[in-house]
C-alpha cells in the first residue's frame, strides 16, 4: 500500500514510518529536513513544506493513506514554537484541497479536544488551558476541517505521549473513554498501522491510551 506521512519527522511522525516500513508499505514523506529521516528502499523522502500548497499539490496524488502527524515545535527550552502555530489547521486544509476522493485520512490530534472534550479531568483542563490553549485550538480547527470533508477518516487522540516502548497493551476506544493518562507514541503507530491493514473506524475518532 502507498502511504504518506505528513509530520515524519516529529516523534509520533518518524514512529509511524518506521513502523509502516517494517510492515512492508511503500511510505512518503514530505519534510523540510531530510536528513533527520533515515535511508530505505521503500521510503520516498520529498523535501517540502505542509504549509506550501504548491508541495503538498506536487506529493499527494496516487497514494492510498494519508497520516497527518502534524504539530506545533518548540524551542530546546520548552517554551518558544519554532513554526507557524496554525501548522495543523493550515497543513490539513493543502491537503484537503487536493485529495482524491478515494484518499483515507489519519489524522493524529490530541484527547481532549472534539469529541472527547467532555472526557477530560479537571487537571487536565486546566494544564490545557494554562499551557496548551494555541495548541489544541489549532487541533480543533484542524479536526473540524477534516470533518467536513467527503474523504474517510479516522481521528486519533492519544493521550499524553512518551517516547517508551511498543507494549501493544493499550486501549482504542471508538466510545472516546482512556484508560490511563499517558501512552507511548510506538504504540500509537501500532494502532495506525493496524488500522491501515484492516481499517475498523470509519469517519470516527478514537481515543488512545496506555
């Protein structure tokens, strides 16, 4: 199957590719630096940007799948984004405009946003509201866009990510429940990649957590 990853190269993004390629896919990837993705035979690295119409009009066609793993950088001290803060809205509609009606979406947002607003503890909300409020506005802007399309979807909102390990124990909750407040972004890709080979949700969002 052809795949192309949008965000390859932020933690859930390269998770996602390396996984899609140990499955045998054929992956895209449209990114600004290529160098931070390593070199395989069935990996197709295009240097661009989501923001571009141009370039994302120049990679998309002819695919199957498309993940969006876009998001919002930050400086080394935590606190300064390094690009545009409207990256996921933004990167989502160049895509939308120019995909195939055939073309299956899986876009990695984030719990608490859309259809699990209401799911989301006390602390939570207010750790978003303090912390996280551009964001996830950017998020809900991004799911609202993919929502409208005509194109299958399937919305995936992990939890709090760590950079652990693949446990394959973690919960997909179509009904939009968590289990636990944290979940590895290996095992985010194993449910993206389980969902392209046998696609279970169909114009859903799933919330993930370990």
């Amino acid at each position: 199957m052809k795949i192309i990853v949008f965000g390859a190269t932020g933690g859930t993004g390269r998770a996602t590719v390396e996984k899609l390629l140990a499955d045998g896919h054929q992956v895209t990837a449209l990114v600004r630096d290529p160098s931070k993705l390593p070199a395989d035979n069935a990996l197709t690295v295009v240097k661009g940007d989501a923001l571009s119409a141009e370039d994302v009009a120049r990679v998309l066609p002819g695919h199957d799948v498309c993940v969006i793993s876009l998001g919002n950088s930050r400086s080394t001290q935590g606190r300064k984004r390094t690009i545009n803060p409207h990256i996921c809205e933004y990167g989502t509609r160049n895509i939308l405009a120019v995909a195939e009606p055939g073309l299956r979406l899986i876009a990695v947002t984030a719990f608490g946003i859309g259809d699990t607003r209401d799911k989301k503890s006390f602390l939570f909300s207010i750790a978003a509201a303090l912390f996280m409020r551009a964001i996830l506005a950017d998020k809900e802007k991004q799911e609202a866009a993919i929502k409208a399309a005509p194109n299958d979807f399937v919305l995936v909102q992990p939890v709090g990510l760590t950079n652990g390990p693949a446990t394959g124990n973690y919960l997909a909750s179509a009904d939009r429940k968590a289990r636990k407040m944290t979940i590895s972004r290996a095992d985010v890709a194993d449910f993206i990649a389980k969902e392209i080979a046998s696609p279970e949700h169909h114009r859903q969002t799933v919330a993930l957590s370990g």
